[in-house]
C-alpha cells in the first residue's frame, strides 16, 4: 500500500481555536479515555484500521504501556475529572490487543485507574477485545476489577472467518465463539458488555444479527468500515448499499415481538430522531468527548483516524508534560466540539445534519480538503436515516388514532 503522508490538512488545521475561545466558547471535558495498554495484535484483521491502512505509527510505539505511564496517565485523568466536577467516567482498555499486556499489568492499571479517581468518581472500566485469549482466569480478574467486557465477532463463521484470521492464515471465530459463550453463559454474565461487529456487505444481514442473538449480547456495535474519499470503503457503488444492509437489520431488530438486545447505532438514530440524546458519538452534534492515550503516553485523536493518512491522530501532546485540558484545546478535538459550526458547508445546509451529525469524522477525510467533508457514506446515512424517520412517523401516528379509531 502506498502510505498518504502530509503534516497537515486545511481542515481542521485551520481551526482557530484561540478566537473561538475569546467568542465565548468553553470547551465540554472529556469523560471518556482510551488506554493503548499494547501497541500489538494476535490477529491479521484484513479490514484494521491500525494494521492494514494509511498509518504506520503503531511501529514506532513500545508493545506494552509501562508502569510509570500508566500511574501518569491516572493522575492526569484524576486532575482533569477533578478540575471539571466530573463525577462519572469511563476507561476503555485498548489496543491492539490488550489482553497480550498480561494480567498482572492489566489488573495493577485497574488499580491504579481506580485509586487516583477516588472515591468520589464512578469509573466504568472496559476491556475492548478479539476473544482469542478471553480465558476463565482472565474473566475472573475483570470480574476483580470491575471491567465489562466487549467482544468483536463478526457473525458465522464464515462470516467472521473471512477477515479475522491469524498471521498463519487461520480462522478465529471456533476460539472468539467459545469465549464469548463463556463470558455469556457462565458465573461472569454481569461483565459482558457486548459485541462488536464490522459491517461486510456480502454477509447476509438477518443471518448476521441472528448468529449474534445466540449469544445474548446486552448490547451490538454495527460499525461501518474505515473507508473516506481518498480510501473508499469496500463495496460503495452508485445507490445506498449500507443503508439496504443496516435497513434489514433494523426491520428485523425494530419489528421483534419483545426486545432482544440493543443495537447502538440504530438506538441513537431513533432517540436523535425523536427529540432525545445518543448515547455515542457516532452520530448527532454533542460535543466529542474521549480521548486517547497510547502505549508511549503520547495523547492522540482517535485512532481511527488512521485510515485517513500517516500521523493523522498525533497531537504532538504527551501525558508527561500535558494536561488533558491542553488536549481540549489542540484544532482536531476543539474542532469537533463545535457543532454545526465544525461542519462541511454541505452540511451545514443539510436537514438531517441534526441526526447525522456530518457522519463519522473519520469517514469525510480527503486530501484536497481534509475532514471539511460529508461523510464518505453520506447517501447511506441519508436513506437510512430517511427510512427510520418514516418508519417512526407511522408508528407514532397510529397511535395517535389508536384510541379515536378504539372509541
């Protein structure tokens, strides 16, 4: 793959962060950060982001976080909930794959996370994981600890197989299915976060989100691929063909006879449909609120960003020398703390942009621009959206009539 590499896109480059301060702006603090406990992975994901796509980055970072990062990396956390009167929050626990940091370094971060926020703070922890090592010693330290886990699988076999394989060419879904099976089935149900799952255009979408029912997720991440206008994902082509696979999902999830698990992305679009408030970032105008600290202790965007071109997440900020506040404050973060006001002048314009929010900020990158962009799967979104709506309208209006039509 040739590498796109520049220093710095016009948007949000151009961001002046210093005037939009002195117009008043304050900026929301984060509540939520992702700890690159190791920089590496078990698996060949064809698809990864962090692998496989524009940045190489991940070279040049050591494996494992090291103790005096991770205890820095707490105290900065404390400080900034502190500063702000924050009083809950969350730690994902990431990679890479984390579980190859081992358990003693996983369970001394969790310690240590926990004492330097205090008493005072309720801190989730979570753990973001492939599976392979998901073992019943390592369910009982999350349970020790308190950290919900989150599992990627992908569907069948065949589905999951096709992507998810091993330096050696070899499948993991027989290893991730019988983790997931006990982490659901067994003494360890209350840590079971939920599952994520990269969306694959060639899977069958009903097939897909009934495999994962079977394991009886609390919750299910559909999560589009990294693709942006430089780097389209796989299979976009004249039409909406991710709105049609997202769209079989919600009919089969929307139209249950009782609830059966929840599915983010689709929960969001309702409740930003319906006056409320999301529960992620992926979609809607809240303010982006995490941040990213990798196994060197240097402090970064998110790391999705990768797939836009080299060095796209860096910061140049380092745990040991900056605050998070600092972080707050850096064009890419502020940027997206904005509103309509940090979006593409297509969007800006656009009816849905309260519900799509611009889409995921990943995905509007391209080179001419940077991310002053729709999203790549801008029309997706649209149809989607659109669908939801409608279908939500219908729904509500009869029962509006329902008890008219009963009298």
């Amino acid at each position: 793959m040739n590498r796109l590499r520049h220093s710095e896109p016009p948007w949000p480059g151009a961001a002046d962060v210093v005037a939009r301060e002195a117009a008043g702006w304050v900026p929301a603090p984060f509540h939520s950060f992702v700890l690159k406990v190791h920089s590496r992975c078990d698996l060949a994901c064809r698809y990864c982001y962090m692998y496989r796509s524009q940045d190489d980055g991940w070279r040049e970072q050591p494996r494992t976080m090291a103790p005096d990062a991770v205890d820095r990396t707490a105290g900065r956390i404390a400080e900034h909930l502190t500063a702000h009167g924050v009083r809950e929050a969350g730690v994902v626990l990431h990679g890479g794959e984390p579980l190859l940091a081992g358990e003693a370094a996983l369970g001394r971060a969790a310690s240590v996370l926990r004492a330097a926020a205090g008493p005072g703070v309720r801190l989730h922890l979570a753990l973001q994981t492939n599976g392979v090592r998901l073992t019943e010693r390592w369910l009982d330290l999350c349970a020790e600890h308190g950290i919900r886990v989150s599992v990627s699988l992908d569907g069948d076999r065949a589905a999951h197989d096709r992507h998810r394989r091993g330096a050696d060419g070899r499948g993991s879904h027989a290893r991730v299915a019988e983790a997931v099976h006990r982490l659901a089935d067994g003494p360890h149900r209350e840590s079971f976060a939920g599952l994520l799952c990269a969306i694959d255009l060639r899977n069958d979408p009903v097939r897909c989100y009934e495999h994962l029912l079977t394991y009886r997720p609390p919750a299910v991440d559909f999560l589009l691929p990294q693709g942006n206008w430089h780097t389209p994902p796989p299979g976009l082509r004249p039409g909406t063909p991710y709105a049609d696979w997202l769209w079989r999902v919600f009919e089969r999830w929307y139209g249950a006879g009782r609830p059966e698990t929840r599915v983010r992305l689709l929960e969001d679009m309702m409740a930003l449909l319906l006056g409320g408030t999301p529960e992620t970032e992926a979609l809607g105008l809240a303010p982006v609120r995490y941040a990213v600290v990798e196994t060197d202790g240097s402090l970064a965007q998110d790391d999705t960003l990768r797939a836009a071109y080299h060095g796209a997440a860096r910061t140049g900020l380092h745990i040991r020398r900056d605050t998070f506040d600092a972080l707050l404050r850096h064009p890419g973060v502020a940027a997206r703390q904005w509103g309509v006001d940090g979006l593409a002048a297509q969007c800006r314009g656009c009816r849905l942009r309260r519900v799509c929010g611009g889409g995921h900020y990943a995905h509007r990158y391209r080179p001419a621009t940077g991310f002053a962009n729709p999203s790549v799967y801008c029309a997706d979104l649209a149809a989607l959206i659109t669908r939801v709506r409608e279908r939500l309208a219908a729904d509500l209006d009869r029962l509006r009539t329902a008890p008219a039509e009963a009298a």
